[in-house]
C-alpha cells in the first residue's frame, strides 16, 4: 500500500482497531477457529540434556529416575493459516440502515483477524470484488489492518468476481487452509466454486444481510433492478425461503458452517457462540 493510501486512512484506523480489538477480545475467549487448534505445544518425547538446553525443558522425572540429567521435547502445533474472502461488490454497498453489509463484514474481518494473530495464525486477505486485494497469510498485524481499512475505500460500483477470485486462489493453495467468506452470496458463481475449495479445506460462509432484504411483508411482488448486474427482477414481498433453499442447504452438505448476519442486529454473541459450537463439533469428530 502506498504511503499516502495509509495516510489517508490514519483517521479512521484507530477507531476501526478498537472495533477490532473489542470484537477480538470476546471471541478469542473460548473459541477454536478449527479442527488444527490447541496448546501452543504438545509433549513429544524426553532425551538426555545437551549443553545449550534451557533449564525450563528440564524433566525432573526422568532425572530423578535416572540420574542423569534429561529434558523435554514438544511439538509445536502447526497453525494453519487463515485467508479472509470479503466480499466488496456493489451489492456489498447497499443499505437501509446506519451500517453497510461491507462495514459490517469488515468489522467482523478485523476481529475475526486479530483474534487468529493473537492465536498466532497467520492471516490473509482476498478482495473478491473487481478491486484486486491479495495479501498472503501473515503476523504482521498493522498489513492486516491497513488492507482491511483500505478495503473500506474500495468503490461502489464494482462488479462480483467471487466466483472467479475463489477459483484462483484454489489453485494457490498448496496446504490445508482456512477460508472465511464474507459476502451477501449474491453471485450465483460464489456457491459451486466455495463449494470446491470445502473439500480440501476448513470453510466457513458468513453471509450478511441488510434489513431490506428480510422481505416486505404484504406488498405482493415488487419490480426492481439487481444492482451489480442491471438486470430486472421480481422480488417476493412477503418473506420466503431463499436462503435456507438456495445457500444453507447446499453449503452444508458441502460441510461448510455458515451463519447469517443481519447489519442492523448484534451479531457479536451469536458468531462467538457459533465458533465454539463448531469448534466444539471438530474436537468431538476427532
């Protein structure tokens, strides 16, 4: 990022970090991100002490047994890293509320990011609107940041390339990944391709909705136009099941965890509350 990009974004970073940082402390808090996490290390085998080993590895039983001094080996849990999919097509702009779906996505993002750093998990970013965002799976918390809040400024009028960017990055990934996307799943293209990437890797699709979209009960059906493609639809006024028919459903026999978030509603207990249950299920599965 250049340095007048992160310039510009100086006023509002403090404020996004202490989102992020509020959001990071509760869900940090009991909560496994995936099947891979667990202690930081995990004893592995004890071996005669070497000069140079540290004190602190010392094992007293075995010294004690033996005679001889010996220490402790671990090893270490390898974290897998953690991309963030958001979504920053036009739909991702539209609101009737004090919040956008993007802003929402993308407080949820910096928590979600903090937390994995604090859990040291290396954390990636994937703009998948047209504005090409790629930042590869790091510590550092201050590029995430910066990404995250340069994310803010993208336009609004850009077009959905979910599909397209998920593609691609498939075939990046050369080990086991984690990948959160965060979209209004808007793009029919984004289903099959995410679909694809869940079964080599541990998935999950939060999808985020403004109050306009929960239905207009008793207004029949409504003439609009989709706002990324121009095309003219008919909407159904009074709520109807799409979600649960056309993205719940299929993502979950895809095993993907997905969980819907309304911008105009809390949503900080309920994700928490939904990753401990998932992490619940991964350690029961094991």
């Amino acid at each position: 990022m250049a340095t007048s990009d992160v310039a510009a974004l100086i006023p509002q970073a403090k404020q996004f970090e202490i989102l992020a940082r509020r959001a990071a402390d509760s869900l940090s808090y009991g909560t496994d991100f995936s099947p891979s996490l667990g202690p930081g290390v995990e004893y592995l085998q004890s071996r005669p002490y070497q000069i140079g080993d540290s004190i602190r590895a010392i094992d007293w039983r075995a010294t004690a047994r033996t005679g001889k001094p010996w220490v402790r080996e671990y090893e270490t849990l390898r974290q897998i890293p953690c991309y963030l999919l958001i979504d920053t097509s036009t739909s991702m702009f539209v609101t009737s509320h004090s919040v956008s779906k993007l802003q929402t996505a993308l407080r949820v993002a910096g928590g979600l990011a903090l937390a994995c750093l604090d859990q040291v998990r290396p954390v990636g970013v994937l703009g998948i609107g047209e504005t090409d965002i790629h930042v590869q799976p790091t510590l550092r918390r201050d590029t995430i940041m910066q990404w995250l809040l340069q994310l803010s400024a993208t336009g609004q009028n850009e077009t959905t390339n979910t599909g397209e960017r998920i593609r691609r990055l498939q075939s990046a990934l050369n080990s086991m990944t984690m990948l959160i996307l965060l979209s209004d799943l808007h793009d029919p293209s984004a289903m099959p391709a995410f679909k694809l990437l869940a079964a080599r890797h541990d998935c999950i699709a939060l999808q985020f909705r403004d109050p306009a979209e929960r239905g207009l009960p008793a207004t029949g059906y409504v003439r609009g136009m989709e706002a990324e493609t121009g095309m003219q639809v008919n909407l159904l006024g009074a709520g109807t099941a799409v979600d649960s028919e056309t993205v719940i459903q299929p993502l979950r026999r895809a095993r993907v965890d997905h969980m819907l978030i309304d911008t105009d509603r809390p949503w900080l207990a309920s994700l928490r509350q939904f990753l401990r249950h998932r992490g619940a299920n991964t350690r029961s599965a094991r």
